[in-house]
C-alpha cells in the first residue's frame, strides 16, 4: 500500500498533489523540506517552523551520529522529542557528507587529494564494500558508516522517511567510475533492505536513491532498479549535473520510468530548493525537496524575494539599504514584514551580524518558500498549474497568483 494519496494531477505534466502519510503525520505534498542538520532548523524553535506552515523537517544522519550521538538522542526518546518537533522528519543516510564534508569533497577523493584547508580534520581512509572508513572532523577519530550502521543509526534517530546508505559522485566523474559506483549503491541498498526487515521499525518508512549521474542509461536503469526494490518512496541523488537545463534533463529522465506500478510511490529531490528549480521540479513530478538555501542565505544577510533576474534575491547587507524605510517585501505576511521592520533596520542587523537579523531573514525566506509551494499544491487541485508557474517564473509575488 502506498503512502502517497495522490489527490490531483496537472493535465500537461507530471506534477501532482497529493498527502503522504507518515507515523507522525501527513505531509501536503508538493513540499519544500526545511533543514534541521543538528536536530534545530537554525535559529528557529521548532513550532515557529510548524507555524510557518511546513509539515515535515529533515535531520542530518552524519552529524548526528557524530554529534551527539544516535544512542543519546535514542535516550531522549528519540529525534521528535529531542528537538520538540511531533511532526514528520526524514533523515539522509549520511553517504553524502561522508563524501563531502568527511574528506572535502567527492572529486577530491576520486583524485586522490587531500581536503582542503589548514583546520579541516575530515579525511576519506577506504571506500570499501563492507563501507567507508573515516576520519571525524570534529575530533579527527577514525569512524565507520556503512548501510548496517546508517540503518541503525536512523532506527535509533527514529525518524519517519529514513533514506538508504549512497556514494554521491560529482558530475564530471568518467562514465566507469559512475557505473561501479551506482552498481555499489545497489548492492547497498539490497543490505539497507535486509538491515530494516530483521531490526527496523516497519512504520519507518524507507527511500532508495537513484544514482547514474548525468548519464541517460546509467540514471534510468538505476532508477528503475530502485523502484523495483520495494521500497516505499525514491529520492533523486547525486549529481544532477552542471546547470540547471541538465538538472531538469536528468530529472526528467527518473521521473519518466516512475510511471504504471511505481506512479504512487513519492518522490524526493534531493538538495535541490532554488525558486525556479521548485517550480521545474513540480513540474517534473517531484513532491518533496530539501534545501540548505533559504536558511543560509538568511544567516548571510540575503533576502528571498521576487526578482527572478537576480535569481529571487537581494543581499540586505549592502550599503544602499541604510536608509530604506520599506519592508523586506510588501505584503509578505512573515514577522519581520508583518511587524513592519525596514530595511534599513535589518541591514543594519545583518551587517553587524546580530543574531536577531539572522533569525528575522530565516524566518522571511522559509516564509517565502512555503508560499511558493502552497501556491503550486492549490495550483494543481484547481487546476492551474501553468498560469501559476507563468506567474511565478515571471517575479510574480506568491500568495497573489492568478
């Protein structure tokens, strides 16, 4: 049985609205996945996220197991009651950063180079199939995460959508590194499945992700694979290429197999958040993505707003916005524009890197993106979805949409 209930599509794409059930809760779905990397969407309490409209939050696997530790947070009574959030939260696999963040980056690896910087512990020892080996970067000690361990680990998170033990590679990597690493992926997955069936909880429900980089055959053969493995959902991972017109390509091509027996089975973009991307995605099928974007670039100073040329933002810490007596962004319901604070005040927030700037421009761009994805959920139910994206792509305020 599928925990998608998919309640409308859009005629002339693969969009679609649906609910996706979890232990914790449903998810209105096409949704945007805020990150809570260390158990917090930073900055932010966890109702003040809920109040914002978002149903579902995403904690880091890799971070977590390094810092705290699964086995405390499973003390806690596990990740919901930890950060106080009740609702839905999924949890990467941790393959990822330990490709990233443990050793720098995936190309970095694959040639052989150390990390970089003076302070960075991280390192990659072996990628091996048993798993990988790998220095902390928070301590420099070795640590081992393989699909056994990253299993475990989510069991003890205990986390609603827990996603399967990967290797992400870069777009650029050769055609033969791609295929043995996805076949790897595979077989990983296969070990993930087994783990989950003999130890996990069967109300925790699990995502594979297909891989094959930017290679037509290598993503769709693995995409397929994913979903005849059984798993309840699929998520779209590793790279997706060098631009956005190969993104939405290689997209295109994993969302095109998932048709007939595997058209119920929800769909995660992986990393993907940037307004005009959401709106392709929807398009393109996908019901939920998880993003770093709008909370980062509200940490630096950068406002979410609707001006497409300059990809949907405007850097509050710039000079000209000292005396700016006009809001973030008229009309736009969040704190900071409700309680009708200027621009000029939250420059100067941001510029002297005042924690509360922080939170007013995390708050404003989470903001701004639900309203973006609630516009394309209502779009799709009323049948809309092509005047909404028009509008959307055009700069045109979410929550106005014809």
């Amino acid at each position: 049985m599928s925990s998608l209930d998919i309640l409308a599509r859009d005629p002339g794409s693969r969009g679609r609205a649906g609910l996706l059930t979890t232990a914790h809760g449903k998810v209105r779905t096409p949704a945007f996945v805020p990150l809570a990397t260390k158990a917090t969407v930073k900055g932010l309490l966890s109702h003040e996220v809920a109040e914002l409209g978002y149903d579902m939050v995403l904690g880091n696997t890799f971070h977590l197991f390094l810092d705290p530790g699964d086995e405390r947070i499973a003390g806690f009574g596990g990740l919901h009651d930890f950060m106080g959030w009740q609702q839905p939260i999924i949890t990467d696999s941790g393959g990822f950063q330990v490709f990233s963040m443990g050793h720098g980056t995936v190309a970095s690896e694959i040639k052989g180079t150390s990390a970089q910087g003076t302070n960075r512990l991280g390192k990659i020892y072996a990628i091996e199939e048993r798993g990988v080996r790998f220095r902390s970067y928070l301590d420099g000690s070795e640590k081992f995460l393989g699909p056994e361990e990253s299993m475990r680990i989510q069991a003890n998170l205990g986390s609603d959508i827990a996603l399967v033990f990967d290797e992400c590679t870069p777009f650029h990597v050769e055609r033969g590194y791609t295929e043995a690493s996805t076949e790897r992926t595979h077989r990983w997955l296969e070990r993930c499945l087994a783990w989950h069936g003999e130890h996990g909880d069967p109300a925790q429900l699990i995502y594979g992700i297909s891989q094959g980089g930017v290679y037509e055959d290598l993503r769709k053969q693995s995409t397929e694979v994913i979903a005849a493995s059984g798993t309840p959902g699929i998520a779209i991972g590793g790279s997706l290429g060098a631009e956005k017109a190969q993104m939405y390509e290689v997209v295109d091509w994993a969302t095109s197999v998932l048709g007939g027996e595997h058209e119920t089975k929800p769909r995660h973009l992986l990393g993907i958040g940037e307004i005009d991307d959401l709106v392709r995605g929807v398009e393109l099928g996908i019901d939920t993505f998880d993003c770093a974007m709008p909370t980062r670039l509200g940490r630096h100073g950068v406002a979410l707003v609707c001006d497409p040329e300059k990809r949907w933002r405007v850097d509050l810490t710039a000079g000209r916005f000292k005396d700016d007596h006009a809001p973030i962004m008229e009309g736009c319901p969040c704190p900071a524009c409700a309680l009708g604070l200027s621009r000029g005040y939250i420059r100067y927030l941001a510029h002297a890197r005042e924690l509360t700037g922080m939170r007013l421009l995390t708050l404003h761009n989470l903001a701004f993106v639900q309203r973006v994805m609630a516009d394309l959920r209502a779009a799709i139910l009323a049948g809309t979805l092509p005047e909404t994206a028009r509008h959307l792509r055009a700069g045109g305020a979410p929550g106005t949409t014809p």
